[in-house]
C-alpha cells in the first residue's frame, strides 16, 4: 500500500456581501503548517485554492476527480462548519472511500458532538493537528488500524460508536516545525484586510503559539493551548527572509500576542532592524506590553500598525470576562504608539451578558478617549468552549444540528444568538454597526486618520472602508435601523 494522498481544505465562510472589497481572504496557516508536516514523511499533498465561492463545489468535485485523494483534511471554523458538513456529504456522494477528518477551533471545542451531527465525518482531530494527522495517517495505513492511541482523535469504532481519545500533548518545539507550505499555492490569490495592508504583496505568519490568559470570549486557545510556546530568533528570521525573497513586502503576524515575552520582541526588531530589505508588518499585543520605548523599536523595526484587544469600556465587564487590562493603560499604550508614528486598530465588543445600555455607551465613549486610527465594534458570539458558551448560554439555544449552527452566527441575513436578556441578537448586531460608522465617519477622525496616510494606495485602502460602512449605513436607513 502506497502513501495515502491528502487533499487539505479550508471551510468557506462569506463575509456580508457589502464588505468583499475590505475583507481579505488569507492563506490558511494552519493547513499550511498540516501540508508542511506530512508532506516531510513522503505524503502526496495538495492544498485546494478555489477562484471564488460561486465556484467552491465544482472546483472541489474537479480536484478530487484529478488528484484522487485517499484522505481529505478540512479546516473549520465555527461559522464555517455547517458547509464543512456539507462538503463531507459531497466528498461521500463522490467517493464514499475517501476519508474525512475534520480540525480546527471548533471541533477542538465540540469533536464528539461533530460527529454526532455529520455521519460522513470520518474523524475528528481536536487541539493542535500536526502530529494527530500523521498518526492518523499511520494507523490508517496499517495491516490492522488502531485508532485508540491516537491522542487527540475522535472516531467511530466497528459498532459506529463514537469514541474519544485522550487530549494531544502540545507541541514544545515549534522550532521543529517546517514553514508552512506556501508553495502548493498561488499566493497572489490570497490578500490582507484592506486596511491593514501596507504591501505590494503581503503574506501571514506567526512567531509563537498558545495563550495564556484565557478570556471568557475566546476561542483561539482550544486548538493551540493556554501555553505560551515561541520560535527562536533565527528561526523566525529564516521564514522572513523565505518571504522576502518570494517578493513579499509586508506581513501581518497573527500570534494572539505578539510581545508577551518583551526580550523576545525586541530581539526580533533588532533582528529586523538590522535586516536590509525588511518588510513592513503588523501585530496583535496587549496594551499592558506596550511603552514608548518599544513603540519606537516596533517603527524602526518596520512596523506599520499594532492591534490590541481592549473590548470594554466598562471595569465591570472586563472583570467579568477576565481581560486583566487597565483602561488607563490602554489610553497610554495607544498614545505610545501614536506618538512613535504607528498606527493603531483596537477592537470592541458589545452585549456581554450584564452589557447595559449604559456600559455599552462606556464602551463607545473609551473608543473615542483611546482615539485609535480605526476602532472595530463586534456583536459578541459566545463560541463554543469559551466561558461565554459554557456558563452564560441558554443551554437550549445550543445547536443541535449542524444546520442549526447557520442561526447561531451573526451574519448580513441571520440575527445570531444574544446571551444578555434585554437584547436580541438583531439588537446588538446594530448597536455594534452603529458604533463603527460614528466612529469611522466622524469629521475629526478622519482627519486625524488622513494625516497617517503616506501613499495614494493607503488612501485607497481606507476610504474602501470609508465606502463600505457608508453603503452598511444606508442599508441600516432603508431598513430603520439606523440612528
């Protein structure tokens, strides 16, 4: 028996219709990394790339009908899972032979019931994918297969019951990790958020996995741990220059926080300091590891802009959900970043479960106090496995099909699931909308925010978002809902 053949695909899911010119569509990471890793043991692997939406599902058949997988590996978020369903039922209805695994955030948080909802999911692989699809694939390919010391798999066993393994140990050494596959791409098909991107041609990275703190909200740590893992200096480096030398001239890293470990960050700038061609970049942190003193590295390194998570203006709330910021902090991080000549984006949340409408003002009015360059307010989705899911939701409001999931997720046509009792979920989707067009569309915002701007392309990517929350608002108006 030869090596199986791997097809690896991300779950589609459509952002509003209104945004497609702001929102990017970025190469998958984490298929990247899954590509990387079994294709080093002699695997086949091919990373499906659709053109478009429209034609996902022929573009799908088509490859498989080519390529002839024996495995086919699918990322899912949860808004993307009920057409990761679907497209299980679809691989079946072509080759009942072909096996499907799942993985990503979601099914980290809800493998067992996964398989519960989708007969033609072969397996389940929850928490880091890696070495539980290699073993998978093993076992697979063995005389006689033997799921049960996989860590970290869910499967059906000979009388269709669904077991579930113990939990996979994380990965130390992501050192050890080749750089995700990029080159079973065309990387001119993927790009940035229009107002994050810096670039002729920009890519993603990250330089550490896992996180630490854990807050009531999300969901990033089910897959990659509460552990903070890093990859060296050189080792990061090495994939930077890969990039470069591929034409890429601005990244954005994706780790949850960037500079957690400050002698780290700043070896990392120094490193990129000290690069001749470096590209520019962009970063997620938290405000409490921010200073002037390395907003100014973070410029000098190349640097472009830095996201922190601040989602309340209310202490009460940001309690609740255990942030562990000060909003004082958070004013002066942000004027650290402001004064070092770096942009800043910071993102919101409304309708908490004890969110009024009084702390929601709180929250809009400590946008305007922080004064980011661009400030983003989001409905909460209490996803599953956070603290939100599983303490604060009407347990009767949990899906129990996977096409009950649709309604779960706030979207252009569907309200989404409230967890606060003096609002619905349509309610809190347009208090959110209408605190991202009085912020965006105030005069002096955009003042301030044109005097950041250095480029006749930076003005273009910013008044495409200028221009789609214009159109979101006339779309409220028409509808009454806007205020």
């Amino acid at each position: 028996m030869g090596k199986s053949r791997i097809l690896l695909i991300e779950a589609p899911y459509s952002y509003a219709s209104a945004g497609k010119e702001v929102v990017g569509k970025y190469f998958p990471l984490g298929i990247g990394y899954l590509a990387a890793y079994i294709r080093q043991s002699g695997y086949p692997v091919k990373i499906f790339q659709p053109s478009s939406d429209e034609l996902y599902n022929q573009e799908l058949k088509d490859v498989i009908s080519f390529f002839d997988p024996s495995c086919v590996g699918i990322s899912v978020m949860t808004p993307s899972y009920p057409r990761a369903v679907e497209i299980c039922d679809m691989i079946k209805a072509i080759d009942a032979n072909i096996v499907t695994v799942l993985g990503g955030h979601h099914i980290s948080a809800v493998g067992k019931e996964v398989m519960d909802q989708s007969p033609n999911t072969d397996f389940a692989v929850m928490g880091e994918g890696e070495l539980t699809l290699h073993e998978l694939l093993q076992a697979y390919e063995s005389a006689n297969p033997d799921f049960s010391s996989v860590n970290g798999l869910v499967w059906r066993d000979s009388g269709g019951g669904i077991r579930v393994n113990e939990s996979r140990e994380l990965i130390e050494d992501i050192d050890s990790l080749p750089f995700p596959a990029r080159d079973l791409v065309d990387m001119n098909r993927y790009r940035l958020h229009s107002y994050i991107d810096f670039g002729t041609k920009s890519a993603t990275m990250v330089t550490s996995r896992g996180c630490p703190y854990k807050c009531a909200f999300c969901s990033s740590w089910l897959t990659m741990g509460a552990k903070y893992r890093f990859r060296s200096v050189d080792n990061i480096m090495a994939e930077i220059r890969e990039l470069v030398a591929c034409g890429i001239d601005h990244i954005v890293f994706e780790d949850d926080t960037m500079a957690l470990k400050r002698s780290r960050i700043e070896a990392i700038c120094d490193a990129m300091i000290a690069m001749p061609n470096r590209p520019t970049w962009y970063c997620l942190t938290r405000v409490d590891t921010m200073d002037y003193e390395l907003a100014g590295k973070f410029k000098a390194a190349g640097c472009k802009m830095v996201n922190f998570g601040i989602e309340s203006g209310s202490p009460e709330v940001l309690k609740l959900i255990g942030k562990k910021i000060s909003l004082d902090r958070a004013v002066e991080a942000v004027a650290a970043c402001r004064k070092a000549g770096l942009r800043t984006q910071c993102s919101f949340i409304v309708g908490f479960p004890i969110d009024t409408d009084n702390t929601m003002a709180m929250t809009y009015d400590m946008a305007k106090k922080i004064d980011p360059t661009i400030a983003i307010f989001f409905p909460l989705t209490p996803y599953p496995g956070t603290r939100m899911f599983d303490e604060f939701l009407d347990k009767s409001l949990i899906p129990r099909s996977a096409d009950d999931w649709f309604s779960y997720i706030m979207t252009d046509n569907k309200s989404g699931i409230s967890l606060n009792s003096k609002y619905t979920g349509e309610q809190i989707k347009a208090i959110a909308n209408k605190y991202n067009r009085k912020f965006f569309m105030s005069p002096l915002h955009i003042l301030g925010m044109l005097k950041t701007v250095h480029s006749l392309t930076e003005l273009f990517r910013l008044s495409r978002g200028a221009a789609y929350l214009t159109l979101s608002y006339f779309k409220e108006l028409v509808r009454g809902g806007a205020s």
